[in-house]
C-alpha cells in the first residue's frame, strides 16, 4: 500500500479544521474492526446499551465542544494553567450534556471528553506557541495542565463513601484511570502507542491493520479501569497476556492474528469484558497521529474520509 503524499499545512487550515480531525480520530477509533468487547463495524461487542449508530450520534454532537477547547487553548494568554483546565471542565459538561441527549442517556464518550478534551487544549495552546503540532510534547502539556487540580480531586474523595466508579476503583486498587493517565502527561500514549503507530505507517500498513496492532499495544500494557470496574484484576491480566500473544502472532497484520483478534472478541462478549479505556487512548492516539501528519501532509484528507462514514452509517 502506498503510502499518504506529502502536502503542507497552514496555520488558516489547522485553525479551521481541527474538529475534522478529531471527529475522523473520533470515527476511526469506532471503524477498526474486529476489536476484542468493542463497539465496532461488526459487532456491539461486550455491550448492550450502545452501537456503531450510537457513536456516530455522539460523535456529532461532542467535536464542536471539542474544537471550543482546542479555539480556547489557543487563545489562552495567562500562565495560569489550573484556571484553563477548570474551564475546560465546564465546557466538558457542555459536551456530556449534548452527548446524552444525542444517545438519549447512553454514555458513549464520556472519558473520552476529559482526555480527548485536554488535548484539543494542549494543542491549541501549543500551536500557539510553536505554530505546529508534537504529540509528546501536546500529551506532556496536557499533564501540565490538569496536575495540580486532579490531585486536589484524588485528596478530596471520601473514603467511606466513594462517589463513582473512579473512586472506588482508587480506594480498592490505588487505580487512578483515565485521570492519572492525563494527569501523567499519557504515558501509555507516549511510550506504547504512538510508537506501534509510527512503526506501522513506515510499513504502510492500512488504517484498520495500523490501529488494531497499536489497540492491541495498548491493551498489552494498560491497566484498563473499564476492564476493572466490571471484572476483576485477574482478567485485566487475562486481556493484557491475550494481547502480548497476539501480537507476537503477528497481530492484525497476519491471517492468525486477525483470527485470533475474532475469537478473542467472542470470549470477552460472553466475560463481559470491554478495554474501552484503550479504546479512548486508541482515539487519542489517531488524533495525535493524524495532527503530526497534517503539518506535512493534506488535511482534507481525514475530514473528508469522516463524512463518507457518516454519510454511509446514515444510508446502511
């Protein structure tokens, strides 16, 4: 396959089509397929309140909010990181407003708000510092910007009466989950799946075969709260060793990974397991990929990829 032509990128269009991008991130995440308990092309996975139709309605109705947060990162003029990330977080109940009434009550994107969300921020700030994107850099500037409040956040929890599933999962296993994981500046983005992204594009490999081999990184190394608060650590271990030994199988660029990768998608239907932590990072991941092309490659090219799917979910 060949590989995408090189065309260069405006501040006009990076300023202007940054909801594209993240709404093709957005999509892309929702098309590759077969992903293990995931929704996906083919199947609900491991859910029964939500399908591929509910995340192309969610989608629609959260990118504006998240084009708001990159518009407001780039105008940010003050050093005072912690007031833009608390008003990040009312625009983030902006979205989870709009997401709810888009599915009516289905929580499709909601962790996906908070860190897709922090990092349309970095990168708009980052932009307006250096006039380009550098994912590294966007997902260490995202830690810098929710640090100090998140861990306000994790000292105020009440330890005889958690409040959500994040809590809990906090007081039983010290898990930290999506939060820690931004808080953190994304080390799993940085160390796992930015570079089994860019491994697969200098191979060329195909978007489906490129973001199955990095979910399958992901899920190798993260510990999922979304596999914890519905199992237990046990099978949080069993994901992360069915990974590694897809991978060494090839992953999804080998007939036996790809066959593994279905038959691995039916065991966690009837365990009731979904990775849809790693789905997030995996969309994150997309968006970063897809920013750090854009400063040399067309950036048309997504956006119009993401209408043709909205366009055809409507149709099917």
């Amino acid at each position: 396959m060949e590989c995408h032509p090189a065309v260069s990128s405006t501040k006009e269009e990076a300023l202007s089509r940054f909801s594209e991008w993240c709404a093709f991130a957005l999509m892309a995440e929702v098309d590759t397929t077969p992903k293990p308990g995931l929704v996906d092309r083919c199947d609900n996975g491991a859910h029964q309140d939500m399908d591929y139709y509910t995340f192309t309605a969610s989608t629609e109705a959260i990118v504006p909010f998240m084009d708001k947060m990159f518009l407001l990162g780039y105008s940010w003029s003050s050093n005072d990181l912690s007031m833009l990330f608390h008003m990040l977080r009312q625009i983030g109940k902006e979205a989870e407003n709009a997401m709810f009434a888009a599915t009516g009550g289905v929580n499709t994107h909601k962790g996906m708000i908070f860190s897709m969300g922090a990092v349309s921020a970095a990168a708009g700030l980052f932009y307006r510092h250096h006039g380009t994107f550098h994912p590294e850099e966007i997902l260490l500037l995202a830690g810098q910007l929710c640090h100090d409040v998140i861990e306000a956040d994790f000292k105020r929890i009440d330890r005889r009466n958690p409040r959500t599933h994040g809590e809990l999962l906090y007081l039983r296993y010290g898990a930290k989950g999506i939060r820690g994981e931004v808080q953190q500046g994304f080390p799993s983005i940085r160390t796992a799946s930015l570079p089994a992204l860019r491994a697969q594009r200098a191979k060329c490999a195909d978007d489906n075969e490129a973001y199955l081999n990095t979910l399958l990184a992901l899920m190798a190394t993260v510990d999922d709260t979304n596999v914890l608060i519905r199992t237990s650590t046990l099978m949080q271990n069993v994901v992360k060793t069915s990974a590694r030994q897809i991978l060494e199988m090839g992953g999804a660029s080998s007939t036996r990974g790809m066959e593994a990768l279905r038959q691995l998608n039916t065991k966690f239907i009837q365990l009731n397991i979904s990775p849809g932590g790693c789905a997030d990072l995996l969309a994150v991941t997309i968006l970063l990929e897809t920013l750090e092309r854009a400063v040399t490659e067309a950036p048309g090219i997504p956006a119009a990829r993401f209408h043709e799917t909205l366009l055809q979910s409507r149709l099917l």
